[in-house]
C-alpha cells in the first residue's frame, strides 16, 4: 500500500529525518540523489561525539556505499510510494511489469533489479519504489524458489572448490550450490546475495 504519512511531511511530501531516527529501509536525499538504508548502527565512543555508521543503497543503480554521519544529522526524507507489481515477462533487457490495482502495465530496464533480476519467474510479485510517480526500485521477493535446469555432476571427494560448484537455474542466473544439488533440484536462493540457502 502506500507508505504511512507522518505529520511532520510538509507540503511537498517532504520533510526533514535525523540520524536518530533511521530505519532500515527508509529512503534520504543526499547529494541530489536518492539512497535507502541498508543498516545502520549508532556508536558511541568513549570521548567525542557520537555517530552513526550506516550503509546506504543509491536507488539509480542499487550500488552500496558506507557513510559515517554525526549523531543528530539531519537529511532530507524521501517520500517513497510502494506499489505491488506482478512480472509479465522479459523481452531483451526489458521487464514487462503489470500494477497489481491499476493493471497498469510497465516497461522498466532490468537494471533497476540489479543482480537479483537473473531470479525472476513468471507471475512473481514484486515491489515497486516510485517517488514523485517515477519509479526508483523494484525489490523481488528475499527469497525464490527455482529449478536447477543445468550442473555438472559432483565429483566426491573434490574439495578443491570447497564443496561448491555452479548450477543454472531455470530463471536464467547461475549460482554456487553444494556438490550434492542435482539437474532438476528445487533450490531455494537469497536474491540479495545470489546464494543457496537449501534444497527445498
């Protein structure tokens, strides 16, 4: 649904965060660019101020960086609409994207999946990130569920690769999976991270 208006939005839907109250997944303008927060953590030293480490994802590209703020800074907060959206189907780097309410239908680069667009399935439901009604995001489920339509064989014994070897999944994306996955394994895979989690 859409995200709960707080009082303290100005006009333009904007208002004003501090460092103190971050929340993961809570959207900032920095640098004339939208981040959200991927961890933060308030650290207090013995002597001088306290500060606060964060990881922020820029929404354009999904690239990761960390940022040391001082404790009480304040940014820009971001007002970040998020619209369920269910995948159609890919034609060359396109996403075909329908809003589950409207049956709007959407075109988006893949890109804005970033890696995890290599776990998509057909009817998976996804979550779109507009701001201003353009949209900055689209998150996949945290975890997927998939076929292994192609691995070798593995070898026991072979600990050279530390168990692992690499499968083809039936979303297109090949991962590392224990030596134990076979051809045809229903595996479950963090989107996050790209990895196994189990066979399921």
């Amino acid at each position: 649904g859409i995200g709960i208006a707080r009082p303290r939005r100005t006009e333009s839907g904007e208002g004003m965060i501090s460092t103190t109250e971050f929340k993961n997944g809570e959207a900032i303008v920095m640098d004339g660019q939208l981040w959200t927060i991927v961890d933060f953590q308030h650290v207090k030293p013995g002597k001088g101020g306290a500060f606060v480490r964060t990881k922020l994802r820029r929404l354009r590209d999904g690239s990761v960086i960390e940022r040391t703020f001082r404790a009480g800074e304040k940014f820009q907060e971001a007002y970040i609409e998020k619209r369920s959206l269910q995948f159609l189907y890919r034609s060359g780097q396109t996403l075909h994207l329908m809003d589950t309410k409207t049956y709007e239908q959407l075109e988006v680069p893949e890109s804005l999946l970033g890696s995890s667009a290599g776990f998509l399935k057909e009817d998976m439901s996804l979550e779109g990130q507009f701001h201003d009604t353009q949209m900055i995001g689209i998150q996949p489920p945290m975890f997927v569920d998939a076929h292994v339509e192609s691995t070798e064989p593995g070898i026991r014994g072979d600990t050279s690769k530390g168990g692992m070897k690499p499968a083809t999944l039936e979303t297109g994306a090949t991962i590392q999976v224990p030596l134990f996955i076979e051809t045809g394994d229903l595996i479950r895979v963090d989107t996050r991270t790209g990895s196994y989690v189990s066979r399921v």
